[in-house]
C-alpha cells in the first residue's frame, strides 16, 4: 500500500459531563439539526426506547418523549435524518412477523418537540414500501430521504435502494436496487454521506465479507460509480462519516466487531485522494466500533438547518472563533454575560458555576502548542455557554441569545457512544477539532 499522506491535524478532548444524560451506547442513531443533537435508541446491554436532545452550548442533556403512540419502539442499527424541522426515523425494529409487514417509519417534529403521525405512501399501485431492516444507510438529497441497503431478517444484506420524497411522503426505487446492476450490491453496516447532491458510500459487510470498496452515486443522472480507493481505509464495518469543506471525514470502526480502531481519515473530492489525519501529542481518539458521527459549524455544510442563516447576523461578530479558540462575545452587551473557559476533564460543574480553570491566553490564539500540558488543559474551545446569576432573567432574551450561538457554533466534530461501552456510565462524547496543515 502507498506511503499515507497526512491531512492537517486533529485534537480530541472528552468533556466532563454534569446532570441527567443517557447511558453508554452502541448501534444507535444520531443526528444534528438547528445546533442541538439528537440521539435515540441503541444497546446497551438491552435494546433501548430513550430519546435525548443535547445542546452543545450548554453541554446539557435534555430526554425527550418516546411513549406516544407515535413513537418508535426499541430500535437497534436504525437511521435518523433531519429536513425542515422534521427528524425522520427509519428502521432497527426487532425481528418479528409484525414487523415484516409494515414501514418502520417515524417523524418528530423539533418545533412542537413531539413525535407525529406520519406513514409513508406507495410512488404508484405497482410499487413497494421498504420493510424493516438493520444497518442500512440513510442520507438527504434536496427534498428526499435516501435509503441503502441494510440487514433484512432472513433475506440477509440487501441491496434495496429507495428514496422518500418529503413533500409527497412518497417511496420509489432508485437505480442499483436490481441484482446485477451497477453499485455497491447487497450492504450492510456500511457509512455513507452528500456531497454536491451525490451520495459517497464505503465499506461495510456484503453478507458476512468485510468491504473496503467506494462508492458515488449521482443525483442527477442516477449513475453508480466505483472510485480509486488504494491508498484509502482498510476493510471496515461500524464507522461513520461525515461532510467537512470539500472532502470527507471518516472515523473509526474495524474489520470485525472487536477490533474498533482510531483512525480518522479524510478524503479530498478535489483531488479524489485520502490522506490520514494525525493527531496532536497528547491527543488520543478513542477506539469506537458501532458509533455515531456528526459535524456542527459552518464547515460541516450537510448539518446546515437553514440556508439564510448567514445573511441574518452579517451585522454581527462570531460568537465563537474556529480552529480551537472562541472569541469575546461582545455583541450581547452588558445585559447578559456569556462567557467561554476551557476546562479541565477532571473538573465538572452545574449551569450556575464557572468552571474551576484557567483561561487561555490571548497571545496563544490561532495556533495549538504541543507539550504535555495538552491533556489537561485540552488547549480547545468549550462548547458551552453558562449565564452568571446576576445576568438578566428575561428568559425570551436568553433564548435569542442561545439561538444565535448555535447557529454560529465552531466547526468540531461530535463521537458520540459506540463500542468498547462503559458500563452504565454517561455516554461517551468526543470533541474533535481539525486544523489544516
């Protein structure tokens, strides 16, 4: 194999974690939209029915409802897509002969914080809708859900290709769903992601064999296209990735269930390489199999919720500055004090109480110095905004202020559970920030 080509440099910081928060995980689903995380189901050691809601900012958990009678059941190696204030669920039932008959198929409405009646439809009297199934892949292209693949009981990996029109409510087939055409065939456990309206997939298991091959489909023409993949990841299944810029970020998984790795890897769509992405000293990702990934900031372009938001604050500063470092949050004025510290992972603290650490000197903006003192003081922005007691209790005012934060969050990527668990401990939560080279 070719000598690997380094791709800038990554930090990873864990930060503590304070108050309710779900248990450690794997097999579940995640998914951002308007700077908050959603995460729903998974394993622990039992399938689980939880629903969480995690705000970046505040580093605070939030469980949601999942008891209506719109609500899913335990779901295990499902997928959740966001569109529009509208997260949609799809998938991960437990096998039984009620679930063969019927789309597995749910949608939460963000706004009102609940979960909906919403079932899918038939495109025409001649078509299908997708059964239930286990570790398929799910994406957003314009105003559809794209479904790949997945684990059906009985029938094994499948190569199903379907998309769902938002609008509509509709489902249709795509090109590659038939046996012996072109694309990746029968997948499971495999990543895929968007980029510029085409659908990039990699890996996974074809039946029982592990896969290192890529792929591109193409909204436009509906084509299938397999890409150059030599100096690329080995055999993986349970990864994840994720858009960033213009390339891709791939993370994690391993060529059996046991056997997760650390590598973080990116691939450059305009130059068609990989490269893989070194880490700062100091800095150690986790090993995680059976995961969820997912970017928030400006760089991270598939998690952008709404397209206008960037002509909304040209009149006002970043809240927070990119590359591992906030900025002063001058624009709030004197009514409300917003303040960003770094941490020490030793140290946790309620939403009244500054953190017990040193603030990071302005001369050290803008570049990352490699010694030891890198774990402790994680030498990274905090991702959380806390109100001093004496700021101002207009709660309508607190909540704009919030909002505009999130929508400026700075580009980092969230690792959230996945294998090795940690017993019933907070799911595990990883930070990474990526500088360039």
């Amino acid at each position: 194999m070719p000598a690997m080509i380094q791709s800038g440099n990554s930090l990873w910081t864990q930060p503590p974690q304070s108050g309710p928060s779900p248990c450690d995980r794997y097999k579940h689903a995640c998914c951002s939209y308007d700077g908050s995380v959603y995460i729903l189901g998974g394993r622990d050691n039992r399938c689980l029915r939880d629903f969480w809601r995690y705000s970046v900012v505040r580093n605070e958990w939030t469980e949601l409802s999942c008891t209506s009678e719109a609500a899913p059941e335990e779901l295990e190696e499902h997928s959740i897509v966001a569109h529009e204030g509208f997260l949609y669920v799809f998938g991960g039932l437990l096998e039984s002969a009620y679930t063969m008959c019927r789309s597995a198929l749910w949608v939460f409405n963000t706004e009102k914080q609940k979960w909906v009646q919403c079932q899918g439809k038939i495109s025409s009297p001649q078509a299908q809708m997708p059964t239930n199934r286990k570790g398929h892949s799910a994406v957003v292209i314009h105003s559809s859900m794209l479904v790949y693949g997945g684990y059906i009981d009985m029938k094994g990996s499948s190569q199903e290709f379907w998309s769902l029109d938002f609008d509509t409510m509709a489902w249709s087939q795509l090109n590659g769903s038939q046996k012996g055409s072109l694309g990746p065939g029968p997948r499971h456990s495999h990543s895929a992601m968007v980029y510029q309206d085409c659908m990039y997939l990699f890996g996974g298991l074809k039946g029982l064999q592990e896969q290192r091959d890529f792929w591109k489909w193409n909204s436009t023409s509906t084509m299938w296209t397999s890409l150059r993949n030599k100096s690329g990841p080995s055999r993986l299944v349970g990864h994840s990735a994720v858009a960033y810029k213009d390339s891709m970020l791939l993370f994690g998984g391993g060529e059996s269930q046991d056997s997760p790795k650390n590598c973080l890897w990116r691939y450059s769509f305009s130059t068609q390489t990989w490269g893989q992405v070194s880490t700062h000293p100091g800095s150690n990702p986790p090993n995680k199999i059976h995961h969820c990934c997912t970017g928030l900031g400006p760089s991270y372009k598939s998690n952008t919720s709404d397209p206008t938001s960037s002509s909304k604050l040209n009149d006002r500063l970043r809240p927070f500055k990119n590359k591992c470092f906030p900025a002063p949050l001058t624009f709030l004025g004197s009514e409300v004090a917003i303040e960003l510290e770094t941490f020490s992972p030793q140290h946790c603290y309620d939403s009244n109480t500054p953190p017990n650490c040193s603030k990071l000197e302005k001369s050290k903006q803008g570049r990352v110095e490699n010694n030891h003192q890198q774990s402790e003081d994680c030498l990274t922005f905090e991702n959380r905004a806390f109100r001093k007691q004496q700021s101002c209790t207009d709660g309508d005012l607190l909540h704009e202020v919030e909002e505009d934060i999130s929508m400026h969050l700075p580009d980092v990527l969230l690792v959230l559970g996945g294998r090795p668990c940690t017993g019933h401990s907070p799911i595990s939560i990883w930070h990474m920030t990526l500088t360039e080279s």
